[in-house]
C-alpha cells in the first residue's frame, strides 16, 4: 500500500522544492509531479477528497502506486525544469493521460544565425516541417503548466537576454524587450553571432538541468574576461552567477499555490460557456470558471462572437473556444461545460480535438423554460461534479445576458 509507504517516510519529506514519483509494485514511474514545498504537496494526495480535487485518473493513480520517491530542487524554477526532463525521459503513463501530448508546452531554440528562444504548442512541434514558420535547433520539454512556464521564461530572460520572434537582427533600432533589457542587443547590432552563441549554450544548460556545470563555465568565462581587463563584461557574468545562486522565484511559488484547496491540492477548474444575443444581433459568448465549487469572478470573459450567422449559437460556440484556447496563458480546466446536448458537446468536442487538447466536456440539457433537466455526457464526472457542473452553467448564463445588455446599451448610445 502506497499510504503505508507514505506513512513511514512522511518525517523525511522535506518543506523544499523539488520534483516526486509515484511508483508502481516494480518501481515504474507511474506519475511526476513538482512541488515548491514537497511535504506539503506529497501530503496532500492521501486527503479524503482527493477524488473531488483530483481528476480520475489521479485518484486511480494514487490506488495503483506502492512507492513515492522525491528529488530536492534548489528553487522551484529548477524544480519546473527537472520535471519537463523526467516527463520526457520516462514517459509516465498518468502524466499523458492528464494531458495529451500536442496540449503541453515546449521550449523551442531555432535553428538560424540568431536563434530565437520560443514557447511553443505540442500542436505546432507536431506539424511537418514545411508548415512551421521556424526550423529547430533544440526543443525542451514537454512542460504540464503553460502559465508557469510562461513565468519561469521572464525569469530565466532577466538572468539570459534572448531574441524572440519580435526582435530582428540588425534592424538598427532597439527592439521592446532590448528597452527592457531583456534582448541582448541583437536588433541594434551589439552582440556577435559569437558572443550570441555562447549565450544560448548557457541557455541550453540550464534547460538541461546542467546547473552546476554552467557555473563553472561562467565562472571561467568572468576569469578569463577579467583576465584581458574586459571588465563590463566580467561584472555582466558575476551578476548572472549570482542570479543562479540566489533565483527569485517568488512569482512561480505564488503559481504553485493559485486556489488551493482546504488540503492543499490543485483546485478542479471548471469552465462553462453560453452565448446571448437579440434576434441572432449582437451575440456575446461568455466564459466563466468555478474552481472547488467557487466562482473565480476574476477569471470571467466576454467574446464578442463576429464570425459566425446570426442565431448559430453552435458556430458561437465554437469561435469562443477557438479563442480561448489561444490564451494558453490561461490556466486549463478538467472540465467544460457546454449548454445544450450532442450538437454542442461535439462542436466543443471537435475544437478541443484540432486543438490536440483532451479534455472531458459535459452539456447541461434545458427544459421549455430554460431549466435544467438533465447533464449529458460521463456519468461518473456527472457524479462527482453535479452541483459544480449546475453552477457553472448558471453563471455562464446569468454573465452571458449580462453582458450582453451592457452591449446593446452601448450599441443604442453610439446609434
């Protein structure tokens, strides 16, 4: 029993960082996980509703391991890195069932004079070659947390000025980020091909987990520039060691604990869509999210829907989830909540498909009164789900005519 394992070695889980492993009876990693404390996240999958805060194939994972094993991060920066190498390299089977393949995000480094660093789709990685709008040098990951990852990039970028795809080589004038600091000066000609170089092995390194071997790198670096009295660019490397020494992760340990629940685990993030409009004029979509039973008002949003014919609320549908998936910032949910039954459910069902994204999708079936009668779709997340399933739908409706009222005042003011 993995609780009996668990129960024997809670003492010696340390309150650090650092990425655990669930292992099955023959030490197979089933599942990887990272955590900014591992006590406390370790802790929390042996809490009596972890079936309510986990999805499924979580708590079914939690019934087939026998062993937890952990590895001990210096911050969670490094502990979000570490994951992506170990996801990679073992391939666990609850990891990609979580999340499918072409839904996790990658680091890419292209393949030109000055790579541009990227965070990339699985999607985009999955394309032939001929259709991606870059050639590959190095890819990193596959990272489970988009919107982390995102964070771990601005504070890798403020230790490693790099290009991206708005920065031009040798444009003349400084690009946004090289304003910021946070370009090397690739668009204003101030860094060789060279110099550039060697700065995105030092990149590589990191995103390799090779911590320790690119200190010493730098290290030899700042001699050697101090060495020939290049001394800017001695004092350039001496605060990039300290950087790595001393990581400011704050940003992403706040991330790692965004709605928690009472024990400490990831929340259960529903989100439900409905549409409103006047005689198929003027429709607005509407996203809301419920997390643990709690509307997350912040996280509302409005789609104005123009690409679709007036009165098809399919169509709206299916623009409004196009667009949300673009936001890959966005936290993703475990669950979508549709209005309506199969017409619906497949629309949604066939956008999350294009998007490579697996995701369950439920639909909340009206009586003649707008009432719920019925939730279509798995009965065991119906289930366990109901009253959040039933919620959601409610505040997507009550937010979608909301907004849609404030939007036909608008139109009849500029009228």
């Amino acid at each position: 029993m993995l609780l009996a394992d668990f129960e024997k070695r809670k003492k010696k889980i340390p309150d650090t960082p650092g990425v655990y492993f669930f292992l099955g009876s023959r030490k197979e990693v089933l599942y990887i996980g990272k955590a900014a404390s591992l006590r406390d996240r370790t802790r929390s999958y042996f809490a009596g509703d972890l079936a309510y805060v986990r999805s499924p194939s979580i708590a079914s994972m939690v019934a087939k391991a026998r062993f937890l094993d952990w590895r001990q991060t210096d911050s969670v920066l490094e502990a979000l890195i570490l994951e992506a190498n170990l996801i990679k390299s073992h391939k666990p089977k609850f990891n990609t069932l979580e999340k499918d393949d072409k839904s996790f995000n990658y680091v890419v480094i292209t393949e030109e004079k000055f790579p541009q660093i990227l965070r990339v789709r699985g999607k985009e990685l999955a394309r032939e070659k001929g259709n991606r709008t870059f050639k590959i040098k190095a890819v990193f990951g596959p990272f489970p947390h988009g919107t982390q990852l995102k964070e771990a990039l601005r504070i890798i970028r403020k230790i490693f000025p790099y290009r991206d795809e708005k920065c031009t080589p040798g444009q003349g004038r400084p690009c946004f980020n090289r304003q910021l600091g946070l370009c090397p000066g690739v668009c204003t000609g101030e860094v060789s091909a060279q110099e550039y170089a060697r700065a995105v092995r030092h990149l590589v390194l990191f995103f390799q987990g090779k911590k320790k071997a690119l200190l010493r790198e730098l290290q030899r670096e700042m001699k050697k520039m101090a060495k020939e009295e290049r001394f800017e660019k001695a004092a350039g490397l001496r605060r990039q060691i300290f950087a790595l020494q001393h990581i400011q992760d704050v940003s992403l340990i706040k991330e790692e604990y965004r709605a928690p629940s009472a024990s400490g685990a990831y929340g259960y993030r529903i989100e439900a869509y409905d549409t409103a409009h006047f005689q198929g004029r003027a429709t607005v979509g509407a996203m809301v999210v419920v997390e643990n039973g709690v509307q997350q008002k912040s996280e509302y949003r409005t789609f104005h829907i123009r690409g679709v014919a007036a009165g098809d609320d399919t169509g709206a549908l299916r623009e409004m989830l196009s667009r949300r998936l673009a936001h890959d910032e966005w936290s993703f949910p475990k669950l979508i909540v549709v209005d309506g039954s199969k017409a619906q459910m497949n629309a949604a069902l066939k956008v999350l498909e294009e998007g490579g994204i697996r995701i369950p999708v439920v639909g909340v079936i009206k009586n003649e009164k707008h009432k719920p009668r019925g939730i279509a779709g798995d009965p065991g997340l119906i289930r366990m789900r109901e009253q959040d399933i039933l919620l959601a739908n409610a505040e997507a409706h009550r937010f979608a005519i909301t907004r849609h009222r404030r939007r036909s005042r608008r139109m009849l003011t500029r009228a």
